[in-house]
C-alpha cells in the first residue's frame, strides 16, 4: 500500500498502478487491494478495464456487490461524459434542453471532427448564451469548451450538465478513497430547491499524462479560437481562476449560502 501512496504522492499515477498491480499479485486474497487498483484504473480511463476487474472482485466476494453496483453506476456516467466530449450525447446525459445545449454539443461535435472554424463559430454562441440569474451565474469554466457547465457524474448512472445559473451551492465532502480526489463527492442545491449527491471530476476529460489525470498541473490547448484545458480544471470568476474546490471555498459561494 505504501508504494501505491508514495506514487500517487509524486503524481505517477502509472507507477500507481504498477504497485497496485503488483500488491495484489503478493496478496490476492485482498480486496482492498484489488478495490484500489481499480479505483486507479478508473482515474487512468481505463474504463473497460475496471468494469471488467469489477466484475470478478463481485464474483469473488459477493457482499461487495453494493458497492460495486455504486462504482459501476460511476463508470457508466463517465463513459457517457467520454462520448459528450466527442460530440455524442447519450441517453445517459441529463442537461437542460435549449440553445446553450445546442451551441454546447455543436462545439464538441466540431472540435471532435477538426472543424476548428466551426468550433470558433458555437464557443461564440455558447458565450452569448451567458446571463441567467443564479448566484453563481457569473462563473465559468476556463475552458471555452465547457463555457457555463459544470460536470457532474450520478450515482444512478447518469452524466449531468448543469449550468452555472441553475446552481446555488456546491457542498464537497471531503475524499475517502483514491477515487474521491479527483471524482469529488458533492451535495449539489439548485436554485429550484432540487439537491442531490454527484461526484464531480476535478480534471478535463482530455487529460493524457498522469499529472494531469491526477490534478497536479493545468496546460492549455489553442485549437483555432477555442481554448480548452488539460489537467486540474480553473474557473474563471471576474478575473480571477480558481480551481472548483477553491470556488466552493469562496465568498461568490458564502455569499450565495447567506442569502
């Protein structure tokens, strides 16, 4: 266990799963390890992987099936989050319909194909589409490929977009597993009263390298006018970038609590 936390401490999260690997090869009668491995392999994006690997630990302790069941519903809203971010929207994707939506999934769509004109052309409308009412409207994800949304992963499978608008308080929990540092579970309030509990990714989907995956550093790709981020996810609120977790820590949130 040790080699696992001193790897993820460096930021090498392959090296994370390497000893991982290599744990539960030693031991393979733990479950913890072999629970841990695959919370890695999801942080890799190694989805198939860690539904397969799911799969087997439930077949090899059966009590585990709950939490398995939690994890897979995970999994299943991240691959819905992976097709978004190439242009797809699934029937696992929960968002408001009208033009923000459409500019949104015409922007991914575009810069998934390399029509980077195209792109320019719905990040403007994804833009303009700016302006609601919420306490937390003036915020926006620095990638302008996101613009206005906020990413939340459901426990009932389902990948939500919600705009900045519609949210009046982010409440993070604090992380319990490997997972949990980068898929951050939250309580999320609407301005219509409506709450519930999400994981929220900390980093942008397109994130290759382990520092990025695990939230150690932010790089920037110019693809034509569009901006879009790699890594741990800033949020521009005035003039200042914030990562989510400093957001929510606030005062734009303490404000927005208070009234």
């Amino acid at each position: 266990m040790k080699g696992i936390i001193d790897a993820l401490a460096t930021g090498q999260l392959e090296d994370a799963i390497q000893a991982a690997q290599d744990a539960v090869k030693d031991d393979p009668a733990n479950l913890d390890l072999r629970a841990k491995l695959i919370e890695l392999l999801c942080l890799d994006g190694q989805l198939e992987r860690a539904d397969d690997s799911l799969a087997s630990l439930v077949k090899r302790q059966p009590e585990w099936l709950g939490g398995a069941a939690n994890l897979r519903q995970l999994l299943r809203a991240q691959q819905a989050r992976v097709a978004f971010h190439q242009g797809q929207l699934a029937d696992d994707v929960v968002a408001a319909q009208g033009p923000a939506l459409e500019a949104l999934i015409d922007l991914k769509a575009k810069l998934f194909a390399g029509d980077l004109d195209g792109a320019g052309e719905a990040a403007t409308r994804l833009e303009a589409s700016r302006g609601g009412q919420g306490p937390l409207a003036e915020v926006r994800d620095c990638d302008d490929s996101l613009g206005p949304y906020l990413e939340c992963l459901g426990t009932d499978g389902k990948f939500y977009l919600w705009r900045f608008d519609e949210i009046a308080q982010i409440q993070f929990h604090a992380p319990t597993s490997p997972i949990e540092t980068i898929w951050r579970r939250a309580q999320v309030i609407l301005n219509d009263e409506r709450e519930g509990e999400v994981f929220i990714p900390l980093t942008y989907a397109a994130s290759s390298d382990s520092r990025q995956k695990l939230g150690r550093e932010t790089d920037w790709q110019q693809q034509g006018e569009v901006v879009t981020g790699l890594g741990l996810k800033l949020f521009l609120v005035g003039d200042e970038g914030l990562t989510l977790l400093e957001l929510a820590n606030s005062d734009v949130t303490e404000a927005s609590h208070a009234g």
